[in-house]
C-alpha cells in the first residue's frame, strides 16, 4: 500500500459517526440535489474555503507574532477547531492541485509552478466536479494556478461562477502557458470572468472577497448549497498594496518596506475575512456553513524573519516551515467544537474524502483510486479520537527538465507522527524536537530503514502519473492573447521571447511566434 493512501475512498457514505456529527445532513433526490428540511433550505452545509498565500504558521497574532494585527482570524480561532499539525506542499500550485484532488500533487503531473509543470492532469477528477455531483453549485475567486489552458481552466473543471487572475501571481509571465494579462497589478487588476476580462477598480483582494460575497447573496436563496473557494494571491509579492496597510508597521523592530507590506497585505485579509463573517451572521446562514480557514498554501515567506512558530524552514524547503500551516475548521450545526484544537497529523488531501464524506458523494470509477488522503469526519467529531500512524511525504520538486531521479532525495522528506526523513540523510524527532535541530539519524536505524522503504514505494507509485514533464507550452501566454482579443494589441519582441518556451530546450529550433 502507498504510504500516503490510508483510507481508500471508493464509495464513502454516511456511516454512524457522519450522522452523529452532521444531523442536518438529508439524502439525494433522483437529480442529486438532496431534500430540503421542512423551511425549504437545503440540508447539507454551504461550504466556504479561504486559503491566502504564502503567509506562515507564524504570520498570525492569535499564533504568536508580535507584530501582525489578525483580529479577525484570531476571533475564529476561538469559533474553530484548529489542525496544529495540517501540512501542505512546499509551494504554490501543488498545494492547489492536492487540495482540489485528494492525492499528492505529483500524482496529478504537478511538479514545478511553472513550465506546464503546474497544469493538473485532465484526468483528476476535482473537487468541485465531486460537489457538482451532490447538488452544490460552485465558485472561485483568486488564484487558479493550475492551468491557463482552456481545457485546464477552473470553469473547464466544476467551477460555475470563476473571478480569477492568470498565472501563479497576477502580472506573471513565463515562457508557455504560464501568465496572466498584460501590465496587470494588483491595484485595478484586469480580471478572467467566466470566459472574459473584466476591467476592475480596487485592490485584488478586497475585490475576490467582493465578488464572492455578491456571488454568495445570489446563491443563499436558492436551494442549492454553494461551494466557495476563495483562493487568495496575497500576500505573495510583488508587496503592491493601498499604503494604508501597511504604514504602521514601518519602523518596527527588524520590519524593512517588503516585511512592512507584507504584514499589511495579512492584515487586509484579515480585515475582509472578518467583513466576510460577519455576511454570514446577517444574512442567517452561518449555523449551516462549514467555513475552511486554511492559513496558506505552502510555509512562510516574509514574516519569518519576525516570526516563525519555532520551525526551521521556510517555502520551497521540505522541513516542518515549509509545510505545517494552521487549518481551523468551523460548523456550529456540525457540532464542531468552538476553541479546540487537534495535534493529529494531517494533511491538504484529507479535505476532499472529508467532504465526499460529508457530503454522502460517491466518487465515479474513475476516481475511486484516486484519493490518497483520510476523511477529518473522526477529528472533527471529537479531536481526541483514534487516528491511526501515517506518513506524509514532502517534496519541493522543481527539478530541472529530465532530471526526475536525480532529484529523488533532493529536498524532501517523508514524516510520521513522530519523526521526519529529511533528504534521505537527517532524521529529526518531532516530538522532542520540534525546531530540526538535532540530526538523529544514527539512533533510530529501524524508523530509518522503515521510512526509507515506504518512500522508495511512494516514489515508484508516483513515476507514472508525471504527465507533464515532456510538455511544451504554446509560445504567446493563452491569457494573454484572449486579453489582446478582446481589448487589441499585441506583444513586442521582448515579450515574444519571454513567452516563448521554445528558448528553454537546448538546440531546439525556434518557431516563428504568432503576431
């Protein structure tokens, strides 16, 4: 069995604990849209989920920093349960790519963030398509990353309503597919609106937050729940920001202009979860809303440098600052119990076979192996309940091309409960240890040979499903030339050659771009 898939999902129904822990939860009609109670509304929960970018464990006031004001993440914290030990990927679009598939993201070709290494195979049955199944309707409001392909679209992969940006970061450009519009910032941004660009005014965060709501409000009088994604740019750079964010950090003990920014740009997060909470509470629906507040989509950045929860490491390393983030969970129809926590290991692809579960969904045949991770239902029940042993692997990837084995032990780890393997040379126990700092490799000879094995089975389930590492993107940006379609204009040289990808394989001759 691979080490990462612990509880195979095939046909995950409601069994005893989902019926103790979700009483509001009624069964699919012959459509699959589930029967309402008896005031019309629908029985399974709206579900909402919040995830920022590249902000760490240690990035949060209510977590420990003393410099960041988080009010309205730190009042949540006191509705939620929240997952001390929760990790993600190391970087960006492998989070997003687990996230929206249950299943380590390199089992769905995503390796790199770039390149056409951050598209997420056609063949991966998402999370939203999984919803759709049930009844939800569905909608995404930030950052895609995960293909600028119209086949690797969010409206080609169960998203209804998509108010995104292109590329990994909102004014990016890379050779390929990788890109978002032209001269964009993310002060009045140009925005991909389900199939158009739409010309905004405002700040890009406070405009995802925006549309969600108003989106949100449409759907709350329907009897269809919704499905929220809300996956933020910030606070990845460039720092660009209203100054008002930021200007009170500046002189701060270590705190230079990016720190500053950086901090600023949380705290408009911040500002907006709290406005989006407080939505909820008026409009009447926040009982039967499962809100998700996962903290990143990779460890810290900036903020390390003030504060980093006592880890070693930071994003794009395979040690316990690259991965651990804080995911709080709240549900008070659920009955999830308000300022508790779980140190249970667990991981960005547990949330998909927790909300198959919760949902009563039954996956297709296509995907019934596809699930690596565990349903929380168990956790969210009770904190303290049974969880057996597991392991979780780590691995930053972003090799370079055709160098997949020599990178098998090149920044990576593979951890248990207690102990993690860091690059196949440093073992480090987490319990005594928690900061990495002693190599204890010499010691534990058994865990040694016991984690080396289940990586060596992960590795070799892994090699086939890497799809995209052949891939050649198209030389102009797809985002881009449907942004020139629609307002005219067009590329200079310099661009041309920025976009192409044809410059990145060695004696390979360079077609002619498209004018």
């Amino acid at each position: 069995m691979s080490p990462l898939r612990f509880v195979p999902v095939r046909t995950l129904c409601f069994c005893h604990v989902v019926l103790s822990l979700c009483p509001f939860v009624g069964a699919a009609n012959e459509t699959g849209v589930e029967a309402a109670d008896q005031t019309g509304r629908p029985t399974r929960p709206n579900i909402i989920l919040v995830m920022p970018d590249d902000v760490g464990y240690g990035d949060y006031h209510g977590l420990g920093n003393p410099i960041t004001r988080t009010p309205s993440v730190d009042a949540f914290k006191k509705q939620s349960l929240l997952l001390t030990e929760f990790h993600v990927s190391p970087t960006c679009a492998p989070t997003r790519a687990a996230l929206l598939s249950g299943r380590h993201e390199f089992k769905n070709g995503v390796t790199h963030t770039i390149y056409e290494r951050e598209r997420m195979s056609l063949e991966t049955y998402t999370l939203p398509e999984m919803l759709k199944s049930v009844g939800y309707t569905t909608g995404i409001f930030g950052k895609w990353h995960l293909g600028d392909e119209e086949a690797y679209r969010p409206e080609s992969r169960g998203f209804d309503e998509v108010y995104t940006h292109g590329g990994g970061g909102i004014g990016q450009t890379y050779p390929g597919s990788c890109g978002d519009a032209p001269g964009n910032t993310n002060i009045n941004p140009a925005l991909w609106h389900n199939g158009t660009w739409e010309k905004t005014t405002g700040y890009c965060t406070d405009l995802f937050f925006d549309q969600a709501a108003k989106w949100m409000d449409g759907r709350r009088h329907e009897e269809q729940p919704f499905f929220t994604y809300i996956s933020l740019n910030a606070a990845h750079s460039p720092y660009v920001l209203p100054e008002e964010y930021y200007q009170h950090y500046l002189g701060k003990p270590g705190v230079n202009e990016d720190i500053a920014k950086f901090f600023g740009m949380i705290e408009n997060i911040d500002a907006n979860f709290g406005t989006l909470m407080k939505k909820l509470d008026d409009w009447g629906i926040a009982d039967n809303t499962l809100v998700i507040y996962l903290a990143s989509d990779n460890g810290g950045t900036k903020g390390i440098h003030i504060f980093n929860a006592d880890r070693r490491g930071s994003k794009g390393r395979p040690y316990q600052g690259g991965t651990r983030v804080p995911c709080f969970v709240r549900w008070p129809a659920g009955d999830i119990a308000a300022d508790s926590h779980c140190d249970a290991l667990t991981s960005v692809t547990d949330l998909f076979p927790t909300l198959v579960e919760l949902t009563g969904a039954s996956l297709p045949d296509k995907a019934t192996d596809q699930v690596d991770g565990r349903s929380l239902m168990p956790l969210l029940k009770n904190p303290d309940a049974d969880w057996p042993e597991r392991t979780l692997v780590h691995h930053v990837g972003r090799w370079d091309k055709g160098k997949v084995e020599e990178w098998k032990f090149e920044k990576c780890a593979i951890q248990n409960s207690r102990f993690t393997l860091v690059n196949n040379r440093e073992l480090f126990d987490l319990k005594a240890d928690p900061g990495e700092r002693n190599n204890v490799i010499k010691k534990y000879p058994e865990v040694v040979a016991n984690l080396r094995a289940s990586y060596e089975e992960w590795w070799d389930e892994m090699l086939p499903l890497l799809v995209n590492e052949d891939a050649v993107g198209p030389v102009i940006n797809p985002m881009k030339e449907l942004y020139w379609e629609q307002f005219g204009g067009g590329p200079d040289r310099d661009l041309l050659r920025r976009m192409n990808p044809h410059r990145l394989i060695p004696g390979k001759r360079k077609p002619a771009p498209k004018k």
